[in-house]
C-alpha cells in the first residue's frame, strides 16, 4: 500500500479530528482516504457528464428524435381523471 505524506493547516486537522471524535471517520487517514475517494469520483462523474455535453453538442438531437415525448406528454395528461 502506498503512504501519503502531506501537511494541512492547523484548523482544517482541528475539522478532521473533529470528524474522528464525532465517529463520521474512524481516523484521520480514513478522512484523507475519503476526501480522496470522493474528489476522484466527483470528477470521474464530471469528465462522464461533459463526456455527454460534447456528444450532444457534435450532434444535436432532431425533433424527429425527441419529437414524440412532447406528443406522449401531452396525450398522458389528457388520459389523467383528474
């Protein structure tokens, strides 16, 4: 297993502790190893969703494509008994 070595400023290891003492993480290396996992997934979701950005962009969906939600929409809430 590979070791981290880093400084953090005295009141973001006080939240850390803090953390540890309120059992939201059972140490501080499991409250580095948190952040980390969560930054890496955040950005993983991030490079998916303007993975998507740039396909929609490079080809836009035509009304024939999409179209049709509006007309199913429509005739949904026309079959509602309210």
């Amino acid at each position: 297993m590979t070791q981290f070595v880093t400084r953090l400023d005295n009141s973001l290891a006080h939240e850390v502790d803090r953390l540890v003492e309120e059992g939201v993480v059972a140490s501080r290396s499991a409250a580095v190893r948190l952040g980390l996992e969560t930054l890496i997934e955040r950005h993983r979701r991030h490079r998916i969703g303007q993975s998507m950005v740039d396909g929609y962009t490079r080809r836009p969906q035509t009304e024939t494509e999409v179209g049709w939600t509006d007309e199913a929409t429509t005739k949904m809430i026309a079959d509602e008994t309210w």
